[in-house]
C-alpha cells in the first residue's frame, strides 16, 4: 500500500510555469507506475503524464505534449510534474496516483490517489 500528498499548486499567469510534487509513503515507491491526472469543474478525470518504474519511459497526454514534463526520484519517493507554458484551461485540480499495472492512460488503472492540489492560470 502506498499513500500520496500532493504539493506545489498555485495561481500563475498564462505562459508562467509550476513544479508539482507528490511524496509517496513506504519503502516500495519503486514498484509502481506513477500518472498525473487533471479534472476541472464538471469535466472527467483526465490523463496528463505517466512515468514507468524506472522513470525510463514517459508518456503524456496530447495537450500536455511539449509542455509538461514528468519525472521520479525513488530515493526520494517523489514524482514530479514541470508544468510550463501554461494555458488557462490547464486550471483544474491535479491528481498523483500509483498502479501495479494496466495502462498508463486510464483512471482505472490506478489504485491509489493522493487528494489533489489546485492549479489555477489566469489569462
């Protein structure tokens, strides 16, 4: 069992950047897939990035590409999302979540969810 936390959201300017964190509890942060997701008022969870166990293999959702940027420590059990070009219908509230396994870009594959930070960009 694995459980998250969340940190860095904020209010920033269209074209600003942020760094989002998410600390993992346990000693078995490696043996998971991590993903970011985002969901905005009234929309869907949505895919934003996954990172493989080693943080060899990175994937992103289609907005995202180019701009967001996914990476782990697993000596620090931490996986972090750069964020930077950011665009006013980036503002949702972004999820770290941890699988065992599936694909990387379904919520369903996911068994353990950290409680979400706010991102905010203003036009």
């Amino acid at each position: 069992q694995v459980q998250l936390v969340e940190s860095g959201g904020g209010l920033v300017q269209a074209g600003g950047s942020l760094r989002l964190s998410c600390a993992a509890s346990g000693r078995t942060f490696s043996t998971y897939r991590m993903g970011w997701f985002c969901q905005a008022p009234g929309k869907e969870r949505e895919f934003v990035a996954g990172i493989s166990r080693s943080g060899g293999s990175t994937y992103y959702g289609d907005s995202v590409k180019g701009r967001f940027t996914i990476s782990r420590d697993n000596a620090k059990n931490t996986v972090y999302l750069q964020m930077n070009s950011l665009k006013p219908e980036d503002t949702a509230v972004y999820y770290c979540a941890a699988s065992t396994g599936g694909s990387y870009y379904y919520a369903v594959s996911y068994g353990y969810w950290g409680q979400g930070t706010q991102v905010t960009v203003s036009s």
